[in-house]
C-alpha cells in the first residue's frame, strides 16, 4: 500500500517526529457467500497494483502463485505519479483497457463521491459499476487463498495452512510492524531520535529473523506460506531503496548471510522474482519522494546479478509448494520487462 492523496503520501509524521501510517482502508471483502455483496465471481473484478509498491507485489505473487490470473484480471499502473493518484501511462492512451479510467482516483470517486483519503495500490475495482470494492491490502491476499479458493489453479499451494495461523499471524504482525512499515519510519522520522529508535527496531528484528531462518528454509518451515510473501517484498528492495534512500544502512541485505540467501531463494522461485521490476522499484521511490530525494536523481545502482547466484539453502530441505507445483510462467503481457529484471534479461 503506498498511498499517494497526501504530500507524505498518506503517512503521517507524529510531533515527537515518529511515522505513522494512515490505515484507514475500504474495507469491503470479496467472499465466497458475498456477505457484503460482493461474491467472488470470475471476470467480474479487476486488481489494480504498481509493480513500484511492496504491498501491491504481494497481491501480484499471491494472484501468481495461485493462479488466478484467468479470474481475476490485472491492471498496472506506472511507477510515478503525482499528488492526486496513480496513473495509466504504461498503457495506451494512458487508460487502463478494461475500466477505460486514466487515474485510480476516479474508481475510489465512483465508489466515494468526494473520497478524501489515500488513493492505494493494490486496490479491486467492481467492473461493472467502476468502483473500487477495497484496497485493504491486509485482507486482499488472505481472501485470494481462502475465499477464491474454488478458482485455485490445480497444484497450488496452500499459502494460509490452518494448523500454521496462529503462529503465522504472530510472526506477520512482527513482520509488518518491524520490517515492512520499519524501513519507513526510518525514511520518514522527523526526528533524529525518532529515526534511530525506527533504525535499532528494524535491524532487532532482521536480526531475529536471521536466528529464525539459520536452520529452516522459510518462515513457517518447509514450505512457502503468505508469510514468506510479505517479507519477500521488503527484502528484495532493500539494497536497491532503503538502504541509502531510507537510510537503513547498518548492512546491505548482500551482507546479512542468512537474509540474503533466503531473499536469493525466493527470487528464484516461480511467481516470486518474476514479478520484480527494479527499473519502477528505483524510479517510484527516487522521483517521488522528492521530501527525501529532492533532485529526482534514480541511482544506477545496484548490480542486480547477485540474485541469480547460488544460495545453498535446498540443503535445508523443504518443498517450496508443499505437495502442490510451480506456476506456469507469467501470461502474455504480464511479463516483466527484460531490461528492468536479471532473470528476463
């Protein structure tokens, strides 16, 4: 979720100097029974992300992943973008194909007369009517693998196991509070006390998860679970965003053994690398935030190569899918660019 309605981009800096994030979502679901009216129903929504934007990607590997990708239509919006809302320009005429909308702010409109907050990615817009139905990108994913699950490719994996989610949602709660939002309150403290409380909470917790990952493959054991997913996300734009742009610069992921070894295995996991466009990951964070950056300068750096090496981390075990397969590879015109990605390249 990077929300772009305010300067900050719907996150708020506290007087004390600490961020502060506006979760205020639309949070209507798309379930099986339609209990808020709104069935689950092939054809009939559409998913709207940035391939810039770590709360959108885990929508992108988790529709990937599943293989939802025939039910459940994508839209993606460019990696930039103004005050007001995201925008179509990677498509043409610089309008989304399928809603025939120029900015995702028209569909929050349509469901919202006067809508006054955060205009999100990832969001799921209603294609009949052209409104956004929620852009809670905590419960996006979750439904995707529990209430979607009739329209499940065959062979996909259990990514919300029920015997694992007492246990998952412990650990995705430190995850999103440490990791996931940690970066940012580093970037976005107002305050030297603020960023260095932010900075030592963040590398706490990656160093946790380092003890944790030392001897199992993944987060939950052996295989891949959602949690997985919501880290991943993170992981993979630090050395290229928030290590110099967000000043978490205690290490780069290429120097934490463990981190950068599980980072490297999932990328080179079907639906998790493939999906990673650095190319909008750099120009959305280094010409948007220009309160941080204020040139607009995007680095060239880093050398994306290190991905593709070895990790060594099969000698731990697991299945990646459990008893289910990979995905098949992204379906025309969902494929990243070559020239944004080492693995297409």
């Amino acid at each position: 979720m990077i929300a772009v309605a305010k300067e900050t981009g719907g996150k708020y800096v506290e007087p004390g100097g600490e961020f502060n994030r506006d979760e205020q979502y639309i949070s209507t679901r798309i379930t099986a029974d339609g209990r808020d009216s709104y069935p689950v129903e092939p054809g009939r929504y559409r998913l709207i992300v940035s391939r810039a934007c770590p709360w959108a990607n885990r929508s992108i590997i988790v529709r990937r992943l599943l293989g939802l990708e025939k039910v459940l239509s994508m839209g993606v919006a460019g990696p930039t973008h103004d005050k007001r809302s995201w925008t179509f320009d990677l498509d043409p005429g610089g309008r989304d194909p399928v809603l025939g909308i120029e900015r995702l702010q028209e569909a929050f409109l349509a469901r919202t007369p006067g809508y006054d907050r955060g205009i999100t990615v990832p969001a799921i817009v209603d294609i009949p009517t052209g409104a956004v139905v929620t852009n809670d990108f905590h419960q996006i994913t979750l439904d995707l693998i529990t209430e979607w699950r009739a329209h499940h490719r065959a062979g996909a994996p259990d990514l919300y196991p029920p015997p694992l989610r007492d246990e998952m949602d412990k650990v995705m709660r430190l995850v999103l509070g440490d990791v996931n939002n940690g970066v940012y309150r580093c970037g976005f403290a107002g305050s030297q006390d603020a960023y260095e409380r932010a900075y030592q909470r963040l590398f706490h917790r990656l160093d946790w998860l380092s003890e944790r990952l030392e001897g199992r493959r993944y987060l939950m054991g052996d295989i891949i679970t959602e949690a997985d997913v919501r880290l991943f996300t993170t992981l993979v734009r630090f050395d290229a965003v928030y290590h110099g742009h967000f000043k978490c610069n205690r290490q780069k992921l290429s120097e934490m053994r463990v981190l950068w070894a599980y980072a490297r295995d999932l990328y080179q996991t079907p639906g998790f690398g493939d999906t990673i466009d650095f190319d909008h990951i750099k120009r959305h964070y280094y010409q948007v935030q220009r309160d941080i950056n204020p040139a607009g300068i995007v680095p060239v750096g880093p050398d994306l190569h290190g991905w593709l090496t070895e990790h060594g981390r099969e000698s731990l075990g697991g299945m990646p899918f459990g008893d289910g397969t990979p995905p098949p590879p992204p379906p025309p015109g969902e494929a990243v660019p070559a020239e944004h990605s080492p693995l297409a390249a």
